[in-house]
C-alpha cells in the first residue's frame, strides 16, 4: 500500500512539474513511513539527521523534507520539533491533498503544515494514469483502514477505521488502467475480505467486486491482498474454481499456529478454521500456492505453541512466508501483556521457522522444471551479436501467475512486446527466478 502511494505522489508531484532527483541534488525529500514493525520512528530520526547534514552543507538552497504515513499519523504535530527542515507531516488520509501542499511550500518557504486529520470517506484522488506504463502490473486500493484491532497490530490507530470504496470508482480506475496497457492488477486493502462491509460501502461484497474486476476487458491476470481469515467467503473460495484470470496464488496470514495464542492476539478463528479454508481452496484450485504472515514470540508463546506454528506451516505446505518477531507498538493491547518473550529466544525461532520455509520453497520451486506456465512479459532485450546486425537471439523476462521471475530465451525470429501474455516450458532455476523457454 505504501509503494502503491508514493508511486501516486512521485506521478502527481511530475503532473506539477517537479523532477526526481539524486538525494544530494533534491530540494524536497519525502519519506512515507510504515509503522508496522521494529523502529520506524528511529529511521525516520536518522534521516532527517542526514537532510539536516544536507542542508548545513549547502544554505544557499531551501532544502524541505516531508514525513508522511503512518509514523507521522503515530507521533503527529511532535515532529516538527526534531527538525528545522521538516515543513509538511502527512497522516494516512492526508496523501490526497500533500501534491498540492507539498507545492503551496515550496513557494512559502515560511510555512509548515500538518494534514493529520481522518477523513469519514474514502479519500478519492485523481489516480493520474501514466500513458506509457513502465510495468505492465497496477496496484488499485479498493479500503483504507481495519475495523479488527489485532491484539499486537498499530494498523486500526495509524491507518483509522475500515473504508470502502465505492465499487464504480475502483471499477473505474481498473478500467481506465487496462485500457492504457495494463495486463495484471493486485486490488489492496488491510482486509479485503470484508470490503463493503462499512458504513461507506455500497453493499458490493468482495467476491462481487472481484467478479466484476475480472470480467474487464483485457485483464489477464488478477490479484488481491491482504484476506483475513476470519472473513473468507465460500463464494470467494468458489472463484479460483471459474475465474481463469484470477491468479493462483493467495496470500493468507495464519499469525500463529496456536489456538492459545490465536485467541490472545484476537484474530477470531483457530487452527482448524484456517486449515478447512486451506483444503476448501485447494479443492477450488488445486495448482494454488499459499503463502503467509507469522508472528514468532508474541507474549505468552512456549516451545509448545512455537512448535504448533511450525506443523502447521508444514501441513498448509506454505509456498512463502512473511515472519517476524513480535514487537511491541504504541496502544496496541499485546503491549500490555505479561509473558513477554526474550527478544533472543524471539530470533532463535524464527531462524528455525525460517530455516523450514526457505527449504521448502526451493523444493516447490525445484518441482516447477519441465512444467508449462504463463508469464506476462515485462521486458527484454535482443542480441545483435551477428556481423550483419542480425538479431542472434533474444532474451526476454516476465512474471509467471506466482509472481516469480522467469528468464525465457526466445528463438530471433518470433516477436514479442512488453504486455505480452505467453505460454512457457519451464527448463530450470536460480536462486529465487526461473528460466524457460517460448513454447
Ligand atoms: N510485531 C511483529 N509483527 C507484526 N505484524 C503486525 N504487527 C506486528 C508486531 N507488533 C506483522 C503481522 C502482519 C504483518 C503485516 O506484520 O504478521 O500480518
Ligand atoms: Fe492489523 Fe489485524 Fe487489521 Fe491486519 S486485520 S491490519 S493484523 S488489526
């Protein structure tokens, strides 16, 4: 989501006018934050330390910096206090109006703002669609904000409560996206799942939004994250049966492999709820890749619970997985709980748990030579080795619906663009990408 929002304000700040520059060479520095994990407070210290280097360095320019998201939503107004440079603090519904603040500051170079306030609405914003895509993939944000207050989780206070957005405009924007050469869409949101399910939804359910999203003309590959497992419809599971373009792939944080621990962070189902989602989707799609969020070390958590979480990995056959140590934030209850667990013994699991997943996904993906997929070709490049110019041969690369990288050598004679949809025969692997050949 954060990618997805500086790449919006890097395209609105060119649409003004602005350049990208060198981080030496900028005048304005924008540092979007994420607060989920670990110390982004610090790192944002740290690097207005540097802007301020920066600035002593060379007085003769009006060197600004903006810090937005989601650690500016957390500290707020209090950061300007760290830095003489810092003139604009923008919180997670204030993203919408920071182009034309950041461009009121740079001509009143007297001036500090802070955009800080929660909108009731989805925050709509002139998506600003580029004609010439550099990638032929698009991120739509479809919700702001989670309505579930996980037990360890800043996302409800940072991010304010669940959002939807109207079904016309997200429809929209995909189309609007496809028309100007985009192949593959991701829809976002903290909980996708209950999409519509808000005082601002319009009564679509997620499954119907998918199913329209699906439907648009010129849409070969379709994603969504993140699902909360306490909200995964059966008739979201019946579509990977008969939507063809939705990719098989889904991203499903299990947290937590006990039902001790489950219940103490809040997330409302247990170990055997997930794992009849896991089968039930398995049925629907039995060529599906799982991959997940684990936290290790959340207060309370003993061998017992730790090992729990790891049979479970084993018996979901996780394709990836995201894991983390917990860590306390600010507000959220977890951080008032006894039982904290040794930052150590946090680390030694997840070196074990991690250990498991990195063996595991090399095996799944060791199994994929000598397959058939399809790749959505991103871009490539041709050999002009020959004394007479000639093309030798050509090298192009994509994704596949996994959304690994695969290498595919392609004979001189046949023609291929980026955006390109393709059929491939897997012939062998790297470390994390895959290499194949045009069928
Ligand atoms: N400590 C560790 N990991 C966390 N996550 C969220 N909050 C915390 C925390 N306090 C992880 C969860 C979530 C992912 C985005 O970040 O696994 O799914
Ligand atoms: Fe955080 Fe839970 Fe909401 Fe996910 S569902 S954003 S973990 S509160």
């Amino acid at each position: 989501m954060n990618v997805n929002d500086s790449d919006w304000l890097a395209r609105s700040l060119t649409d003004l006018g602005y350049i990208e520059a060198a981080y030496a060479d900028a005048d304005i520095h924008i540092l979007n934050t994420c607060s989920v994990r670990d110390k982004p407070e610090n790192k944002v210290y740290t690097e207005l330390g540097q802007i301020r280097l920066l600035a002593k360095a060379n007085p003769q320019r009006d060197i600004m910096a903006c810090v937005g998201g989601c650690v500016a939503q957390q500290v707020g107004e209090k950061l300007f206090a760290r830095s003489k440079e810092l003139r604009l603090v923008f919180g997670t519904d204030g993203i919408a109006a920071t182009p034309a603040a950041i461009d009121m500051l740079a001509q009143n170079p007297g001036q500090k703002l802070a955009l800080l306030d929660f909108s009731k609405e989805f925050t709509e914003r002139d998506p600003k669609i580029l004609s010439a895509p550099a990638s032929p993939s698009a991120f739509v944000n479809i919700m702001q904000g989670c309505d579930n207050f996980c037990a360890y989780c800043i996302v409800p206070f940072v991010r304010g409560r669940q959002k939807s957005r109207a079904a016309a405009a997200i429809l929209q924007e995909c189309r609007s996206l496809l028309e100007h050469g985009r192949r593959e869409i991701t829809l976002l949101g903290q909980n996708v799942n209950s999409f519509g399910q808000d005082a601002q939804g319009d009564g679509s359910s997620f499954t119907d939004l998918l199913r329209q999203v699906a439907a648009l003309p010129g849409l070969a590959r379709l994603r969504f994250m993140t699902s909360h497992p306490k909200d995964m419809a059966p008739e979201l599971i019946a579509a990977f049966a008969d939507l063809p373009n939705l990719a098989p792939r889904l991203h499903l944080p299990l947290q937590s492999g006990s039902d001790r621990i489950l219940k103490a962070m809040g997330r409302k189902y247990d170990l055997r709820r997930y794992m009849s989602l896991v089968r039930g989707l398995r049925e629907a799609r039995p060529d599906l890749q799982l991959s997940t969020d684990i936290i290790v070390g959340f207060p309370g958590e003993d061998e017992e619970d730790f090992e729990a979480t790891l049979s479970a990995m084993q018996e979901a056959d996780f394709a990836a997985s995201f894991s983390f140590a917990y860590s306390d934030r600010p507000g959220a209850r977890a951080s008032q709980m006894p039982d904290k667990i040794p930052h150590k013994l946090a680390l030694q699991r997840l070196a074990r748990l991690q250990a498991w997943q990195d063996k595991n996904a090399s095996r799944i993906l060791e199994a994929r030579t000598g397959s058939d997929t399809t790749v959505i070709i991103e871009g490539g490049s041709l050999k002009n080795e020959m004394p007479d110019n000639a093309v030798a041969h050509q090298s192009w690369h994509g994704k596949d619906p996994y959304g690994f990288s695969v290498n595919i050598a392609v004979p001189p004679e046949r023609h291929i663009q980026a955006g390109d949809l393709v059929n491939v025969r897997i012939t062998g692997t790297g470390r994390h990408t895959l290499k194949g050949e045009l069928e």
